[in-house]
C-alpha cells in the first residue's frame, strides 16, 4: 500500500485529502509544517508528498528544497496551494515540486495527479 504525507497547516483541508486519499486505498499520515514533515521524511518512507505553500515555522517551498538535499530516497511531491499566479507554480517546481495543483481540488482531479505522481495507471 502505497504511503503519503500530507503536509498543511489547516486541519479541514488534511482531513478533505484524507478521506480522498483512504477512499482510494492509501495509507496516510500528515504533517502541520515543514518542520514536522521533514523530521517524518528523515525517519519513514512516504511514496509521495501533497504539500501546502503557505505554512508556519517552514513553508512549502522551503519543506521541498530542504528534503530534496537530503540523502534519502526521495519521493515525488505534489504541490496543492491556493496560489494561482504561474510565478508560484515555478517556485514550486524549482523547489522540487513534481506537479501542482490550485485550490479548491476536485477529488477526481486529485486523484488523477496523485496516481500520475506515483507512476500508477490514471484510465
């Protein structure tokens, strides 16, 4: 079964992508920071990552560029933030975002993404 860390401060949005996500038979753990989730990535694997930008004590962009220095085995990541502009998209993928998604999600889009980034068949 496949692992994913969902990374976001708000409480209702880690719980929307957790139903999703269970729904479709993924394990899931969650993280309200970048702190937190690199302190988890340092110590389990996850098969991917759904990352906020906009967080306390290390945003998104941040989390990102720090996993992808160290040397473990790295996982996609797909960014999921309510900035819309194409400049933070960019940042998102120089900081090591492998897709990007704006809020508010569609579940069946998600999901689509999710599969894509973990190389499973989306038909």
């Amino acid at each position: 079964m496949k692992h994913i860390l969902i990374v976001d401060d708000a409480a209702t949005v880690r719980m929307f992508h957790r139903q999703i996500l269970e729904s479709a038979g993924y394990q899931v753990s969650e993280a309200i920071n970048g702190i937190e989730a690199l302190e988890k990535a340092l110590t389990q694997h996850y098969d991917l990552f759904v990352v906020d930008v906009n967080m306390p004590k290390m945003d998104g962009y941040s989390f990102l560029r720090e996993l992808r220095l160290q040397d473990i085995e790295q996982a996609p990541a797909l960014m999921v933030s309510t900035e819309a502009a194409n400049g933070d998209m960019l940042l998102a993928f120089e900081a090591g975002a492998n897709m990007y998604m704006t809020k508010p999600i569609k579940p069946v889009e998600f999901l689509e993404h999710i599969r894509l980034c973990l190389g499973e068949d989306v038909s």
